[in-house]
C-alpha cells in the first residue's frame, strides 16, 4: 500500500497533478490540491514529477 500526499506548503495550485491525474488529485476547498485516495498509476507518477514544487510525495510501501 503507498501513501499519496501533498504538501499545502509548497502546492500553488497550478492545476497540472489533476490535469494529469484526476482519478487521484483534486482541489480542496482551499483551491489546493488533495490526494483522493492512495493507487499509484503511471499517471499519479507523472502528476508528481510534474508538480513544479516538489508538493507531492508518493511513499510506496511493500
Ligand atoms: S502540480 Fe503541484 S503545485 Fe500544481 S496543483 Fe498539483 S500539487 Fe499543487
């Protein structure tokens, strides 16, 4: 099981994680983005390396 977050800290909401991924990310109320849930695809993958601020960390865990 691996853990998907985003770090509020460094997110600017620039959209590109949920352009990418919207299976996994959203925005929050805050106009931030969330992790919906915690499956890893080639895409969620994508999504984080994409982020330009580093938010989004993927702990995979076997
Ligand atoms: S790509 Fe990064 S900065 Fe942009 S909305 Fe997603 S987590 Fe936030």
């Amino acid at each position: 099981m691996a853990k998907i977050s985003v770090d509020k800290d460094l997110c600017i909401g620039c959209g590109s994680c949920i352009a990418l991924d919207a299976d996994t990310f959203d925005f929050g109320d805050d106009g931030l983005a969330e992790a919906k849930n915690n499956e890893v695809t080639e895409a969620t993958k994508e999504a984080a390396s994409s982020c330009p601020t580093d938010a989004i960390t993927i702990e995979e865990e076997n």
